[in-house]
C-alpha cells in the first residue's frame, strides 16, 4: 500500500498536546499505523525530527517507539540504512472480530454510528466549502485502490482511510484526530462486511459521489452523502451483530 499524504499526514506528525506525552505518541503513531495511513514497511522520520515534529523531547520518542516495537508496530533497524519501520500488524481472522463484535450491543453501535456520520458528514461540507480539486487526489487514490483490494483486511483499511482523508480535506487538524481516533475505536470491525464484493464496489461508488459533491462545492450534498455511507455500513454491521 502506498503512504497517504496530505492533510492526514500532517495531522499524523503534528505536535501532541496531551500531558501523558509518550502514551500520546505511542496513540498518534499506532492508530495511524493501524489505519494504513503510514504503509507498511515506511521508514519513520529521524528521532531528532520525529521528536521535533511531534514537540516531545527525544527521550520521550524513544520510549514511545520502544512501546511501538513491543505491540509489534514497528521495526527498527542497525547500522547503516537502519532507522525505524511501520510494520502493519496482521487484522485479526473472522472469528476473532466476531467476538469482538460480540462485545458490542446494537445500542453501542448505533451511538458509534451517530457520532462517526455527524465526523464525516461535518467533514464533507467543510471540505466542500474549503478545498481545492488538488487536494481531493488522496481520496480519489484511496477509492481506487479499493476497487482493486482483493482481500477484506485491505479493504477495512481503506474503507477507515477515506473518512480520515475526508476530515483532512476539511483542513481541521482536530476534526481529522478525532476521525483517527473513531476508526481506531471501529477497528477491523468493518472487514466483516466489506468482504461481499457488491457492497465493496457500492461504497466505492458512494465514496466517489462524496469526491465529486466536495468538488462540485455542494456542501449539503457532500454531508449527506457521507453519512449515508456511514450508516449503510453501521447498519449492516448490526445486522451481523444480531445474526451472532
């Protein structure tokens, strides 16, 4: 997978503000290496400007990617060449989210529902009143990219890159954490009904009606569409809940 850019990486590298500094950054670089915003095998930056750009000390990085290495998220490597790596960690198998999903009451999912199409949706129509064509490139290349996923694991990923690339076009730096924040409380939950080709290619294409409405300026039109793709997936997400 190719790294994102754009808004959702400067949001990704930009200073923490939490007192808790390395539990801060060890949530910043997790949830973004989780999502696929920083792909697989990607050499973070240097510490000295990796703790630069976060606005931590580099000590404090140092701990937070020595707890990174131990949740298995990233590598890093000696000598020369060497540095620090994203290693994706594998989506857990079917069985596994389903007893995560399990965890789960309808009522929890429809409150994360709500939340997740008002994120998107606030989103969409500051986007459309804010962006300009160019920017709307990493989102084009995300629904791209998930026509052509194979594998359901893939497709959650990109499925939860979108709507974090949806909140940077905003250009709101705390809309797009909280939009990180939200896919990282989802998970890998929205593989168990990415993996029906039909729908796959149904949010595609909703996803590139949400592109076109951002770029048309039709706010209103944007926001709606974006939460009506948030809550066709939640929905099917609590019809799989109640099959459990």
């Amino acid at each position: 997978m190719e790294p994102t850019d754009g808004g959702a990486r400067r949001a990704i590298f930009a200073p923490v503000d939490n007192l808790a500094r390395v539990e801060a950054v060890v949530h910043r670089l997790g949830d973004a290496i989780e999502l696929g915003l920083l792909a697989d095998g990607e050499q973070l930056p240097g510490e000295s400007e990796l703790a630069g750009l976060l606005g931590v000390s580099t000590v404090t990085l140092r701990e937070a990617l020595m707890a990174l290495r131990q949740q298995g998220l990233v590598t890093t490597r000696r000598g020369r060449g060497g540095g620090s790596f994203v290693s994706q960690p594998a989506v857990p198998a079917e069985e596994r989210l389903r007893a995560r999903l399990r965890g789960w009451s309808t009522e929890e999912l429809r409150d994360l529902g709500d939340h997740w199409a008002a994120l998107s949706g606030a989103a969409a129509r500051l986007a459309a009143d804010r962006t300009a064509p160019e920017d709307l490139q990493p989102m084009r290349r995300t629904v791209e990219e998930l026509t052509r996923a194979g594998d359901a694991a893939a497709r959650g990923r990109l499925y939860g890159r979108f709507h974090v690339e949806l909140a940077a076009a905003a250009q709101s730096a705390r809309l797009t954490r909280e939009q990180v924040s939200l896919q990282t409380e989802i998970g890998a939950l929205p593989c168990l009904v990415l993996s029906d080709d039909a729908y796959r290619e149904e949010v595609a294409e909703r996803h590139r009606a949400v592109i076109a409405a951002v770029q048309d300026g039709a706010r209103d039109s944007a926001g709606a569409l974006a939460e009506r793709c948030v809550r066709e997936s939640t929905a099917r997400l609590i019809g799989v809940r109640l099959a459990l």
